[in-house]
C-alpha cells in the first residue's frame, strides 16, 4: 500500500474527508485516530447518503434581534404590530411560527433559560405543521429520535395557535395524565416568558390543566360579559372518551407510541376535527424511536396506513439538528459518520444497550420502529424492513383448502378465498430435499377469546443453491379441532409426505395422528436438542418445550431474520416476531419449531448418486457477489 507523507493511502483519503466536509464542532481528531479509520463504515455512510433525502439549504444568517429601546408610545406600538404581524405571517423565509419558536420562545436547559438555536430541521417541522393546518386535508404523525425537543416545539406551536387565533380550542395529551400535566407545563414557562406585548390575556378558568384566553368585565348595563379571543387549551389524559362531545381545531399527542388503547383514542377524537364529513382540525402525532411494543402497536399502524387516516409521516431522523453550520443547515455526512462510529465503539457491548443507541440515533424508519425492551424476538431491523417492503409489495398467495383425492391416493388442492390455508408456492416435485414442517398445536374444543391458535408452517429445505423458505401456512382456531388435525395431514402429504415437528407439551393432535395412520408424517425429538437439554435419551414424537428450548428456538428465530428475512412472505409471522413475549404469538412457535426440524435434518447427511452431500450446511459465514456478509 502507497503512502503519504507517513500516512497509509485509507488514512490520507480519510485526513482529505476531514478536511474537505469539516469537522462537527466539540469533537476532536482523537475521536476518530486515524488508525480508526473502517472502510465497511464509510461504505454504509456512502449508502445512507445515497438513500436518504436532503434537507432544504439555508443562506440565510438568522440572528436575534434585541428588543429596542423606544422614543414614544407611538413608535413601540407600530414595533409591537410588526412583531405580532410576523408571528403570524412570518418575515425573511421563516413561517410564522418558526419567527415566533425561534425569536419569543424560551426553553428549559440544564444551564438555565435559553432561546433556540436556529435549525433547518425545526424550519421543515414549522413549515409542515403551517402547511396541515392551512390546508385542512390532513395531519401529521411523527417518528422523532430521543431528546429533540418536540414536546417543546409542539409547547410553542400550541401557544401561537391560541395566542394569534380567536375560538380556536387545542387539545393536549401525552401518555399518562401526569406527563400530560408536564407537557402543558411547558406551554405555561413559555406564556411566562414572553414579551408583555405577545401574552394573550389569559385569566378565566386558568388551571394545571388548561388555560382559557379571556377575561370577564362590566359591560356598559353592568353585566358580566367575556372578552378576549376566547380560544383554549385543553389538557387530559389519554382516556380514549377524552374528548368526546368536544370540538377542535387541534388534537397534539404527544409520546403516541406509548398511550394506551391509542386507536379506540384516535377512533373518538378524530369526529371531534370533523364538521360533518371535512376534517376541519388538524390531528399531530409523535411519538419516540423504538415505541412499538404492546401499546405502540397502535402507533406503528397509524404509522404504515397514514394514507388511510390522512396523515403525512414525518421522519425526524438521527442525524438531523445534532451537527449544524453556521447556518443551521445540517452537516448531515457529518453526524451520519458520528453515528457510525459511536455504533461501532459499542459493538462489543450489551446488545440492549447498543439497541437503545440505535433508537436514540435512528437512520432510517426500520431502525426508529425496532424495540429494546426485551419483548419481539429476531432481527428486528430486518423484520420492519420486510413488513414495509411487504404492505408495499403483497406476495403471491392464493387460499384455500384440501380434500381427499377420491380417484386415488393423495389430496386436491382447492382454492376458496374463505380458506385458512395459505399456499405461497405449490410443492416442486425437483426439489430433491424435499419439504419440512413445524407445528404449535392447541387440545380443547373450546374456543374463546383469550384461546391460542393452532398453526403450522412448510418450509422448502436447502437444494444446492436455493435457501430454505416457507411455501405454506395454516393458522386456524376451528370450534372442533379435528378439523384442523385432518386439514394440517392432508398438507402434509401435498407436500411430498412432509415431515412435521410438533411442540408436543399438548399431546392431543399427536393422538389423532397416531390413531388415523398419519404418524409417519410426525418428526421425533429432535437428538440434538435432546442430548444438550435432557439428561435421558428419549425417542418421542414432537419437542418439549422448556425454557433452555424455547432460548434455543428464539436463537435460530435470531440467525434465519438475520440472513433470510427478505424471504418471509407471512406479513402476520412478521407482526407477531415484533409482539411475542407480550401477546400470544402461536405463529412464532410454529415457525421456530420448524426451524428446529430444518437444523436437525441439515445434520444428518443423505446420498445422492452416491455422492455425500449435507441437506443444510452447518451455518458458515461468506461474503456475497454484493460484498455483503451473510450465513450460509
């Protein structure tokens, strides 16, 4: 390798980065040496880089103006309607409320009170908040990083719309009443803060919950009349009846991704932005990285149908307003850079740890929705990945289900879209390897809603090239069980006699099994999972599954989304990977228990024209043609 000056070649082309795009303010050469310089990282700086949209460019230099000083009463007052005029109109490329966030509104800091710096990043949330309620066609619903002050912003966008509008009613919630208390906290520092000329009279029904924007006085006949522009904020808690009978012009929540019952919330606030059948308010939603479990599922599905509930996403990622030029643009190959690296230096950490780095500093939408609270299971990364991709690009599937061949031997295929049977890809007689299955049973008739499902899943085993990939689903919860055994066999056997794991903690349907010829259809213990789990050589049918199984099963669930989860065509499995250990997640163990049946075979080792060939490598890492790193 050439080098520079003493400097290797990779180590003069990073100096040369450095100095061409500058360097984020605060930090030093010694946090990136030289001889820390990763290709692998720049290459993923690059694709980000490439894939991410660009933030608007500001050359503008906004600074502060100091409040003059006034020769006359007359001269302070047309400086007061200026003022007031560009809070609401805006002035020099600022909306109206950016003028007002960035010149009036102070904020709390660990060094006291201060103003805002001025960002382009809260220039776009301004202008996007102006642009929703000037167009009366939809809202905005917002996946943030950590700590980027929205509750602050949304504080100040709540105050200008109150304080500059007459009647205009702003409802505020956050994800418990205390932290809904809290927020509007923050709306009353910044009404305390302001200038005398900007503070809308506020005196009547003043409480920690709500502020009302009039005053009460004689009239000329001595009677009590209400003055003011009479507008409202209106703070609660997230009951979903919270505003029920209400109306207004603005509904702000904030921390979405962990209100409870957020839809049936959404579901009873919404008619309250209606007039008829316009939407006359506009609704914002924001909600933090990483807010997806159990209540944040309601959440992320606002999130992926936001087209649905006229709502704009705005995606305020990692590397947005952490490393800005003197313009308050984004030095965003900067920040991308910092996150990498920070990633890197954690790499060998807790994996919990690094996942909350990750979610406080998410480059893209996938990474913002993945969990670290110890529920989901696999890739999550991945897996959101492929639930988007997914909704975007449904896969071939047709329903239906199976009857006996009365002909001859074997079973019929008959699609009906009532089915509960899924067929992603009908079975390929060339496929020498053949097929495998993984099952999560149920034993009683009974159905109620708290029942778990039975499911199943066939898989293809690897052939040569080709990776093992589920061909077939079956989730049902039938009042007669029966009929889901006899449904599942005659699956099996479409699928060339498929052999079938099955969690055998319930031992009912390997009964029917037994009892109908079918247990040539039925996988026994895995010897792997016995000799490592179980002190006792056992031959039964099906898996036990205790915790040191389950663990074992939620690492191979861990290894497939790493390498093939781009090949999961179950929209449902992928769902339920992101909730399992909070819900029941029966489809997850089917899938694991069949991953447990692909591992077992791949062990064992089979002839074909009298060569010796493994049906699954034990996993190995290569990299591919694209120079990426994969399992195989």
């Amino acid at each position: 390798m050439g080098r520079t000056k003493g400097r290797t070649t990779s180590e003069s082309q990073h100096l040369n980065l450095k100095r061409k795009n500058g360097f984020p303010p605060g930090i030093s050469l010694a946090d990136y040496a030289l001889k820390d310089y990763i290709p692998e990282l720049e290459e993923k700086i690059k694709f980000i880089m490439e894939t991410t949209e660009e933030s608007p460019k500001n050359t503008t230099l906004y600074k502060r103006v100091p409040m003059p000083i006034f020769d006359n009463k007359e001269e302070e007052g047309y400086y007061h309607r200026e003022e007031i005029r560009r809070c609401v109109e805006g002035h020099n490329g600022m909306s109206g409320k950016m003028y007002f966030w960035f010149n009036y509104c102070k904020i709390k800091s660990p060094t006291g009170k201060i103003y805002p710096e001025y960002r382009v990043a809260d220039q776009e949330w301004f202008d996007l908040l102006d642009s929703a309620e000037k167009s009366h066609k939809y809202g905005i619903i917002c996946v943030k990083r950590r700590r980027a002050g929205f509750s602050w912003k949304e504080a100040a966008d709540s105050l200008h719309d109150v304080s500059f509008n007459s009647y205009y009613n702003v409802g505020m919630n956050s994800k418990s009443e205390k932290d809904s208390i809290e927020l509007f906290s923050k709306v009353r520092f910044l009404y305390d803060n302001l200038p005398q000329f900007l503070r809308a009279t506020s005196t009547a029904h003043n409480t920690k919950s709500g502020m009302h924007f009039s005053y009460r006085q004689k009239d000329a006949l001595g009677n009590i009349v209400t003055k003011g522009n009479q507008s409202e904020i209106i703070v609660v808690a997230p009951t979903p009846s919270a505003y029920e009978g209400l109306m207004l012009q603005k509904w702000v929540a904030d921390e979405a991704g962990k209100v409870q019952h957020l839809s049936q919330l959404w579901a009873y606030t919404e008619p309250c932005l209606m007039q008829e059948t316009a939407r006359v308010g506009c609704p914002i939603l924001f909600g933090t990285a990483g807010e997806i479990a159990k209540e944040g599922r309601d959440f992320k599905e606002l999130w992926d149908n936001s087209a649905v509930h006229n709502l704009h996403r705005f995606f305020f990622a990692g590397w947005m307003g952490i490393f800005v030029d003197g313009f308050g643009n984004d030095m965003k190959e900067e920040s991308v850079r910092w996150i990498f690296y920070e990633r890197y230096k954690r790499r060998n950490i807790d994996p919990k740890k690094l996942n909350d780095f990750i979610q406080q500093y998410p480059l893209t939408i996938e990474e913002a929705f993945s969990m670290s609270n110890g529920a989901g299971v696999g890739n999550l990364m991945n897996i959101n990945k492929q639930i988007s991709s997914l909704r975007e690009n449904p896969p071939l599937k047709v329903r239906g289900r199976f009857k006996w061949n009365n002909v001859g031997d074997g079973v019929i295929w008959v699609p009906d879209s009532a089915g509960e049977c899924i067929v992603y890809k009908q079975p390929n007689k060339d496929l020498q390897n053949g097929y495998i299955s993984g099952c999560d049973p149920a034993d009683h008739d009974d159905v109620t809603d708290e029942a778990s499902d039975l499911s199943m899943f066939i898989a293809s085993r690897q052939d040569g090239l080709s990776e093992p990939e589920i061909v077939f689903e079956y989730t049902a919860r039938p009042k007669k069980l029966n009929h889901y055994y006899e449904q599942a066999a005659m699956a099996l056997i479409y699928y060339g006699n498929a052999k079938m794991l099955i969690e055998n903690n319930r031992y009912r349907m390997i009964s029917y099994f037994e009892d109908n010829n079918y247990k040539s259809l039925l996988s026994p213990a895995p010897q792997g999972i016995i000799r490592r789990f179980f002190t006792s050589r056992i031959n039964n049918i099906g898996v036990r599954m205790t915790d040191s199984v389950k663990e074992y099963m939620e690492g191979l669930i861990d290894e497939y989304t790493d390498d093939y989860c781009d090949l999961i065509p179950s929209l449902t499995l992928l769902e339920e990977f992101i909730k399992y250990k909070s819900v029941n997640t029966d489809r997850v163990m089917a899938f694991g228990v069949m991953l447990m049946n692909l591992r077992e075979v791949s062990k064992r080792k089979v002839y074909n024209s009298g060569t010796k060939k493994s049906i699954l490598p034990s996993f190995k890492y290569i990299k591919g043609a694209n120079g990426k790193i994969k399992r195989v």
